[in-house]
C-alpha cells in the first residue's frame, strides 16, 4: 500500500477548503489597510469607552477616578490660566535641549564604537556599567554639581539616554554587509569614505529608530527631575495637583504627556520615511 500525503495548500495557493482564512492572525503579512485603520481607532476608542463607563458607575469615587468631563474641564481649566502652555513649554524645552546633546554625542560615537574594535574595547565596558546605573540617582549630584536651575535636569535626560543611544547605534553598525565594506575598498574607497560613505548612511534609519524609542525615557527622566526642583513643568503640575488631591488635573497632564509624545513618535516615523525612503519602502 502506498502512503501519500496530501499538502495543505494546493499548487495554486489557495488554502484547502476546510481551512478558514484569517486575516487578524496573518503571520508576516500586511493587513488591509481599511481593516488596519478600524483596529487603530478600536485601540483608542475601547480604553476610553471602558473609562468612561468606570468612573461613571459609582463603582470608584470620582476623586479616585474623575470622569472624562471632569478631565476635560480640568484641561480647558489648566489652558484658560496660562500654566499649562508654560508647563508645555518648560518641559518640551528640557526634553528637545537633553536629547539633542545626547544625540550629537551619541551619533558619532555609536559609530566609531561599531566601526573600529579598539574604540569599543576601550569604551563599551565602562558605557555598560554606567547604562545599569538608575539615571534618577544622579539627581543629588546633579544638583550639587549644577544647582538648581535649568542645567540638572538638561543633564538628567542626558544622561539618561546617550549611553542607551550609543550601544544601540554602535549595534546597528555590526550588520552592515562586510561585502559592502570590502567592495568600497576594491574599487580603491579610503577608509574615511567606507566610514562616511557606506557605513554611516547604511545606518541612518537605525539611528533615527533609537532616537525615535529612547524618546520615551527623556519624558520619563523630565517628570522625575520636574518633581525633584521646579517651578514650572508638566511634571511639577502633576506634583502640585497631587499634594491638593486634583485627580482630574493629574489625568489632564498625563495625557497632555501621551500626545505629545505620540506626536513626537510620528515625526520620527515621518522623518524616517522622508530621508530614507530605500530602507521604509
């Protein structure tokens, strides 16, 4: 007797009958973008409906949980004052300042890292011991060192994000393509033209990638530091309305944090689609 098996798929690629296609459990495949769109809005509009209905049921007490109203009229409340623009401001300053100097440092040096051993050897060691070293600790130095103004907590997201910049960078630059590297040099490229000519481009998105996810712990450090020595800042607003028990005005800025930097999170997105369009497409 002879055993034959039956594939699963027929020559053709439709799935045999019987098996139901599913286009939500597709596994590394594209979804259609009008069914993309509706799970994107499911995403928002399912937590805020399931909030709504929470803090509505009497179930936990308005001060515990305030109402999507109460937030709102918390918002237009903070908005109509003028301190939330300046909190805005403060804080988007903090951020935008910290994170670019951890960005012209880390850049640079992410690369050097990667593209030549002896750098690495030297510096990865010490980069890693200080990458475990809760950033938030640094604060009693920083103002020590710095006092009380602006410059901590600038060097607070500083220092909470090169060091995660640097390795990830210095990572991105290990794959690129050795054929790459020994074709510059076959058609008699320099070493500075393989560095700033095949191997700094070749890593351009992953940079922006870092940046992009490192993002989140500049927001994160900028409240804490905000908390510690401020008079202005989303983070500081979210301690005033904590000592005075403002639930509602601590939801407000929290998600005033969110969108900002959801909205920082696109730019990235965008700034990747725009300046490197072979490595998105």
């Amino acid at each position: 007797m002879k055993l034959t098996i039956k594939p699963l798929h027929q020559s053709s690629g439709t799935p045999v009958q019987g098996l139901k296609p599913t286009v939500f459990w597709r596994i590394g495949e594209d979804i259609p973008p009008s069914f993309s769109s509706l799970l994107i809005v499911l995403s928002v509009v399912v937590p805020f409906l399931a909030w709504w209905v929470l803090s509505t049921s009497g179930l936990v007490h308005p001060k515990f949980l305030p109402s999507p109203p109460q937030v709102i009229n918390a918002l237009v409340r903070l908005w109509q004052s003028g301190v939330l623009l300046q909190d805005i401001t403060a804080s988007c300053f903090r951020v935008g300042t910290g994170f670019f100097l951890a960005a012209v440092v880390a850049a640079p040096l992410g690369i050097a890292m990667g593209t030549f051993a002896s750098i690495r050897s030297l510096t990865e060691p010490i980069f890693g011991i200080v990458r475990y070293m809760p950033a938030p600790a640094f604060v009693p130095l920083l103002i020590i060192y710095l006092g009380l103004e602006e410059p901590p907590k600038i060097a607070l997201i500083f220092i909470g994000t090169v060091f995660f910049n640097i390795l990830m960078i210095m990572d991105a630059v290990k794959f690129v393509p050795k054929e790459l590297i020994e074709a510059t040099y076959t058609l008699g490229g320099r070493r500075w033209q393989v560095l700033l000519q095949v191997i700094t481009p070749y890593v351009i998105p992953n940079i922006i990638d870092a940046f992009r996810i490192n993002m989140a712990a500049s927001w994160n450090l900028v409240v804490v530091a905000e908390l510690v020595a401020a008079t202005e800042g989303l983070g500081k607003r979210i301690e005033l309305a904590q000592r005075f028990f403002r639930t509602d005005e601590i939801f407000a800025c929290l998600i005033i944090l969110g969108l900002i930097g959801f909205a920082i999170d696109l730019s990235f997105r965008v700034l990747l689609r725009v300046s490197c369009r072979w490595a998105v497409d």
